[in-house]
C-alpha cells in the first residue's frame, strides 16, 4: 500500500448529536467526507457525505479542523441533507446553499471523476483481495482540539452481489471489506488503490490510470455473537446459550458502492442546484470593459 497523501486526511469530517458533543469528543456520532462536483472549469460545488443513518439518529453538528490548527464547528438539521431515493445509507449536503463559512477550514474533496460509477465498474476488474484503505474517526484518539482522522488499511473480501440487511431491515448493496472497522467510522471513505487498469478501463477513464478511487461509504461493520463465559471459557447458560450472548465484531466493513452515490449527486435536483451556482458565478465575474478606439 502506497502512502496517503494528506489530501485523503484533510477531506474527512467529524458529526455529533451536539455542540457540547463536538467540544467533548463525546464517543458518539460519526464520520463524513466531502466530495466536488465540477461546476466551471476553476470551481467546484462541494458535498459533505455521510449516511443516512447517522444523520436521522440526530447527528447532524459538522466539526472541521481550521487552517490554523483549531476546530470549527457547523450545525444542520435533517432536513438540511438529501437522502437517496432508493434508501440507500447515505445522505449529502451543500454548504454552498446555506451560510457556512469554509474558507479558513482545512478541507480537500474527493472528485466526481474520481469516483467508481457504474460505466467505470464494468471496465475495471475490481476482485476480491484489491488494496483499499478507510479514512475516518477513531473514537478512542479522534483529536480534541483539532480533527485527526486515522487511516485503516485492508482489501476487498466480498463483492456486492448480495444485499446486507441493516437494523432497520433495509438490504443494502455492499461491499465487505477486510479492514478492522468498529464504530465511529460509519460514513468514512473508502478508497481503493490500483496501479494500472485493462486497455479498455483507459480508453474510458481518459488518462486516468492511477487511484485512489473512491470506493464507497462505510455504514457499518459486520458482528457475530457469542455466549457469555465463565472464566475457564464455558458458557454461563449451555442450554441456552443465546439468551446470554454477546455481540463480536468480526472486523468486517460493510460499505455502500460509490455508484449509489454517484447516482445521488447527479440527481436532477442537485444538478439543477450547481447549474444555478454556475450561473451565479458567471453574473459576478467582472466584466472587461472594452478596449480604446485607436488612433491613427
């Protein structure tokens, strides 16, 4: 695995339930990225991107790191963020529609072009065993003054073929990913790293042979059970032993496609938004006033 440049640290956020969470670092709430969505050649409409999940459990306070090192903290309220139609675990929000300040943020985005849509699957031969990476919140050392995101390294184990079922019953398309995940680090990227593609992957990714791509979104981590034991290892009820269990984490994350949100960020209504701050943009730029007449 290469080294992660800083661009993959500075894109991930922090979310709480509350500003007093954000000032704790109460172990709570979880993580989110921003991804940028081309609107003129030199500008960009940036996302926050997170789950759904997250966000409708009432952890909607972003908290930034500042360019000087501090943290800035942004609150929202739901009904702030756009859900996937399809309900899917994942959620976005423009600041860019709102009043939040992020110039004097730290922050970097994961690029449209960069992430793994449906045309761009079907031509790379993405197998179980590929090196990805997660950038997130570490709970247990998440940064108090300023956000720190810790990076998880690991590969592809499982390909989405089959639905995972939530808690809430929902079958989410998945990817499962060997990468020692627990809790904090729902709504982190996961980026996948290859070096090079089949001849027909640059033909449609126009020199754009290298990662890392953006995989998907982490929702969660897969757990298994196991009765509650003595301590020379017996199960405290054997004749029963799924009344007294306990819950496991076999270190497997589960992680929504990048194409659900691909499929999310080019809705009509969102697309229907950057044109408008295209437009904006247009109407300020300053216009150069005509040259003198010469003369002769």
């Amino acid at each position: 695995m290469p080294r992660i440049q800083n661009e993959y640290l500075d894109c991930v956020l922090y979310l709480y339930p509350s500003e007093g969470d954000t000032e704790d670092g109460t172990r709570t709430g979880g993580s989110g990225f921003w991804v940028g969505m081309p609107i003129s050649p030199e500008e960009w409409a940036v996302y926050a991107v997170t789950n759904k999940h997250i966000i409708e459990n009432g952890s909607a306070v972003v908290r930034l790191s500042t360019q000087d090192g501090r943290k800035a903290i942004f609150p929202t309220i739901e009904r702030d963020w756009v859900f996937h139609p399809d309900g899917d675990d994942l959620a976005v929000f423009s600041p860019s529609l709102d009043t939040l300040d992020l110039k004097n943020c730290r922050i970097n985005f994961a690029r449209r072009d960069r992430i793994i849509d449906r045309e761009i699957f079907g031509v790379m031969d993405i197998v179980p065993g590929d090196d990805v990476f997660a950038v997130g919140r570490f709970i247990n050392h998440e940064g108090r003054q300023r956000n720190l995101p810790t990076a998880r390294f690991g590969c592809i184990g499982q390909m989405p073929w089959e639905p995972i079922r939530q808690d809430t019953g929902f079958m989410q398309e998945s990817f499962l990913v060997e990468a020692r995940s627990i809790g904090g680090y729902s709504g982190s990227p996961v980026f996948l790293h290859r070096a090079n593609f089949f001849s027909n992957a640059r033909q449609i990714i126009k020199g754009t042979t290298f990662g890392p791509w953006l995989l998907g979104v982490t929702w969660g981590h897969i757990n298994d059970w196991a009765p509650v034991c003595d301590a020379l290892g017996r199960p405290i009820n054997p004749s029963k032993p799924r009344d007294m269990h306990v819950r496991t984490n076999t270190g497997m994350m589960a992680v929504v496609p990048a194409w659900k949100l691909a499929e999310l960020l080019d809705r009509e209504e969102l697309a229907r938004e950057r044109i408008d701050q295209a437009e904006k943009l247009r109407e300020e730029e300053p216009q150069n006033p005509s040259p003198p007449a010469r003369q002769d």
